[in-house]
C-alpha cells in the first residue's frame, strides 16, 4: 500500500496550524487547573523538577512517536496503527494500542466536560461581583453551591459539549483549524494580562520560590517519593496530550513536508511554558492574600488541591482591585484552554467511525458526544447524589475516592502511561530502524535521530515500566492488607 499523502479528514493547512492546534489539545485544564494544585499537593519544587525531568525524558520521544505513527497512518488512531501494522507484517492486534488511546480520551473527556462546566459557570459568577469583598465561607458556599445540585452542573455539561460538538462536527479544516486560529491568540493574550497583574501583587518573588525550589520540609508529609513520581507522570501525560490518541490524530493531519522533532519541541516548549506561567499567575495572588494557610469548610486546603482554582483564588480576587474583572478573565482563560483540548479529546473516535461505518462527521461527533454526555453523569453525581458512593473501598488508596477520582486515576495514571509504553515497544521495537528514519527524517540539524531511536527504545519503556509496577505493586499491597 502507498503511503497516502493526504487524510480523508482533511489537511492543516500549514505546519503552524498543527502547532497551534496541538498546543491547544495540549495547553489546557492540566496547565491552569491541575499543575498548580499538584505542585501545592505534592511538594512545590521537587514536583516541578521531576515533571520536568518527565516531559524531557519521556514525553518528548512519545508525542514524537505519536506524530510520526499518525502521518504514516493518515488516518485515526484506530486505523493508523492497523494499516501501519499491516504494512510492515505485524499482528493486527496492536490496532488494540489505538483503541485503549480513544477509550482514555472519551473517558478523560467525561470529567472534563464537567470541570470545564464548572469554569463557565464562574465566568458569570465572577463578572457578577459575586466574590467581591467575600469571605472564605462565602467561597465555599458558593463552590458547594454549585457542585451539589446535579441540574446546574448538568447544564454547565451540556452545554461544554455542545461547544465541543459544533467544531468537531464541521471538521478538521472548517471546524478544528478556524477555532484553534482564533482561540489559541486569545489565549495568549489572557495569559500574558493575567501575568502582568499577578506581577503586580508584590508577592511574584515569594510564587517562584515556592514553584521552583524544594521544600524539604514538605517531603515527609507528602505521601513519599513514588507517589510523587506516578503523580508526576501522569501529569506529564496528560499535559501533553500523549496516550489518548489526540496528537496521533492530529498528526494524520500534518503535511509530510514537516520535521516532527521541531514542531513537536514548540509544542512541549509552549505547553509547559503555560504551566509554568500559570503558577506564576495564581501562586502571587494566593501568597498576597495569606491564603497559603486557609483551610476552607469543606475540607480543602487552600495550596493543595483542586479547590485552588475554584475556591482560594476568587477569594483572593475578591480582595484585590479590579477583583472581579480580572476573576472573570481567568475563567474565561480556563474554558478557552479546556475547549482547544475538548475537540482533541473527540477528533480521534469521530473520525474511526466516519472511516468504520462511513458515518457522515456531524452523525458521528453527534453519536460520540451523546455518548461522553452521558459518562458525564458519573462526574457529576459523584459530586452530589453519589458523594458517599465508593466504589473501591477495600483498596485503601482508593477508600475515599469517588467514581469521579477513579475515572481520573484509571484514565491519566493507568491508561495514558500504559498507553505510552506500548507506543514505544510498537515503535522502538517492532518498527525498524529504516522505516521510523524515513519518517522522521531528522537529519543532522538538531538532536540526531539515534538518540531519539535509544530514548524510545529504552529510556521511555523502562521508565515507564519501572513507574507502574512500583505503582501496581502499592496497589496490590493495599489489597492484601485490607481487611
Ligand atoms: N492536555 C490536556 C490538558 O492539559 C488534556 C488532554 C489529555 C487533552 C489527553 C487531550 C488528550 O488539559
């Protein structure tokens, strides 16, 4: 079989659109959400040094893998792998690899969905004045307030994958490319304000002391190093978009013409520029309002976990001029960022079932995004009418974790790495040397390409294999030793 030129989706019509477009499945809720929770949660300098030492080591080498294996395929992950297999006389099975990638995305984009919903819902409530002059009390309510009713969270989900539905629908270059073209600036813009106001705060020194150097102190009470490794991990996964067959898809779409190590170094360089200058935006305006300390009604500390964004900053915010305008901006920031990743979450099973069944797209990313709606509501009840429902009680790492926590877990600590290592042993082990070079073409420009071939071959599986039985073992354990 020739290797088609050209994807039945359609094309980017420029190396700088897949640049855009993969920075905009890549910078999202896991940049402005997530990593400034995580850095508070496990340990501040020591996290963001091994997350470094993560996206270095592993997850450049991957998403090149991804990229490389979605423009030899030109088609969805699904496919991709099966025709790559077949070219080169392997079992049909790997195709399983691109399976488990869709299958992460449709469940990662089930909670995200809701999450995103949620920023939506404190775009109003921050523009509204609502967080003015408030009190830590006042936050919670207004948090739990929204979490607790399913209708108003359902609405919120509704509505984020509606937005999702109607670019994926209209395709890669009518949907995908136009909104990436106007949302990614945007983006940009809202990063580089919310930058110079959190500069402003008088605390900018005391958020990169915390963002870069390890606080010793904090070792112990962080639940030990390996935990903080998986976490690390996985967060360099998700950031990265890498295992859910999202940037695999968007390489199908990239012209040939291309060098993947260089667009791939602009999309790892900018995604975690924005995680970075995200902590840079939010650690400030905490610190100027002593909130490093508050522990909310609810049980969530202030530094250290997912009440970071939707609780102590717009308490922050709430004491600081223009407050609300600025609050209203950062939520705005956040949807934008979820949506340019949303539609990457969708692309890969809406295009196998236009390939699969010759669905027309808008059929297809109708069916696909009733179908996440619907896994939707395992989030959102876990917030409210099944808050006290734990499905792995018996394992104690699990003991507190809702269906919501567990869906998390299974999609960014187990399916994205697993993912990973089975696209560096189909890579670096079952595709030869020659045809991976002719793909990657990398020359002599920049790193050469033996040491891309050494990292997927050994460093990144090894890696990664050492991560997860170290993680699966904790877990089998905890089992043996549940009562
Ligand atoms: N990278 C996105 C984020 O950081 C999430 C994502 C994961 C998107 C996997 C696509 C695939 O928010």
């Amino acid at each position: 079989m020739s290797a088609s030129n050209q994807s039945i989706h359609g094309m980017w019509s420029s190396q700088m659109v897949f640049v855009l477009a993969a920075t905009g499945s890549a910078v999202g809720l896991g940049n402005i959400w997530r990593f400034p929770y995580m850095v508070g949660e496990y340990g501040g300098g020591l996290f963001v040094l091994i997350y470094l030492g993560c996206i270095a080591l592993i997850g450049v080498p991957v998403m090149m893998a991804e990229v490389m294996l979605g423009r030899m395929g030109r088609h969805s992950p699904i496919t991709s792998i099966r025709i790559i297999a077949e070219r080169n006389g392997l079992s049909r099975h790997w195709h399983l690899l691109g399976w488990m990638g869709v299958v992460a995305g449709l469940l990662i984009l089930s909670f995200y969905s809701v999450i995103a919903g949620w920023s939506m819902a404190y775009i109003f409530r921050s523009g509204a004045g609502v967080f003015d002059g408030i009190t830590a009390e006042g936050v919670s309510a207004i948090f739990s307030d929204l979490v607790s009713e399913p209708e108003k969270l359902l609405a919120w989900h509704t509505l984020f994958m509606i937005m999702t539905y109607v670019v994926v629908s209209k395709g890669v270059v009518r949907g995908l490319e136009v909104a990436v073209k106007i949302l990614m600036p945007m983006l940009f813009i809202l990063l580089l304000v919310l930058l110079a106001y959190s500069m402003n705060t008088g605390y900018f020194n005391d958020g990169i002391q915390f963002m870069f150097f390890p606080e010793t102190s904090r070792i112990a009470d962080i639940k030990g190093l390996s935990f903080v490794i998986l976490a690390a991990l996985g967060q360099a996964f998700f950031t990265l978009s890498l295992g859910a067959g999202a940037i695999m898809a968007y390489g199908a779409y990239l012209p040939r013409s291309t060098s993947i190590f260089r667009v791939t170094m602009m999309v790892v360089i900018m995604d975690t520029l924005v995680a970075i200058v995200a902590g840079m935006i939010i650690f400030p305006i905490v610190f100027a309002n002593n909130l490093d300390t508050v522990v909310f009604a609810n049980g969530l500390d202030a530094r250290y976990g997912p009440g970071l964004v939707f609780q102590t900053l717009p308490l922050a915010f709430g004491h600081m001029p223009w407050g609300d305008f600025f609050a209203a901006l950062f939520f705005l920031l956040l949807v934008i960022a979820a949506w340019t990743s949303s539609i990457s979450l969708l692309e890969p099973a809406v295009a196998y079932l236009v390939e699969r069944w010759s669905l027309a797209r808008d059929r297809a990313a109708m069916l696909m995004s009733v179908i996440v709606w619907i896994l939707g509501l395992g989030t959102i009840f876990s917030f409210n009418i099944w808050s006290d429902v734990r499905p792995l009680e018996s394992f104690e790492i699990f003991a507190d974790k809702t269906v919501y926590h567990l869906l998390d877990f299974l999609a960014s600590n187990i399916l994205l790495p697993l993912g990973g290592v089975l696209i560096a042993v189909f890579v670096g082990w079952r595709l030869n040397w020659k045809t991976t070079e002719d793909e990657l073409a990398m020359g002599k420009e920049y790193c050469s390409y033996a040491v891309w071939r050494i990292s997927i071959r050994y460093i990144a599986p090894v890696l990664l294999i050492i991560v997860f039985i170290y993680s699966l073992l904790k877990v089998i354990g905890q089992l043996s030793s549940a009562p």
